[in-house]
C-alpha cells in the first residue's frame, strides 16, 4: 500500500485526476447531504406549525 501510494506521489499526472475524481465524489455526497438536511429542517418547521394550529390552548 505504501508503494502505491509513493508511485501516485512521484507521479502527479495519475494524482491530479484521482483527486479530481474525489473531489467530485466528496462534492456529490454533500450535496446529498444538505439536501437532506434542507428537507428535515423544513419538515420540522411544518411540524411544529401543525402543532401550534392544531393545538388547543387553555
């Protein structure tokens, strides 16, 4: 594994596109990510809307 990894840092033509490849990677699971965070987050705020309306106070 060292090998590998001492051949991708004497070589900077394979390292620049495997970093780009990650980059990529690492860009789509964020977007994901907030993606999902986005639609919790407004599904709480409708949650607690709908209980606030629904609610019957004393």
């Amino acid at each position: 594994m060292d090998d590998f990894l001492q051949f991708l840092v004497d070589t900077p033509i394979l390292l620049a596109p495997l970093l780009l490849v990650a980059a990529f990677i690492l860009w789509a699971v964020l977007k994901r990510l907030l993606k999902l965070a986005a639609i919790l987050a407004l599904a709480g705020v409708l949650y607690i809307l709908l209980v606030e309306y629904v609610s019957t106070g004393p």
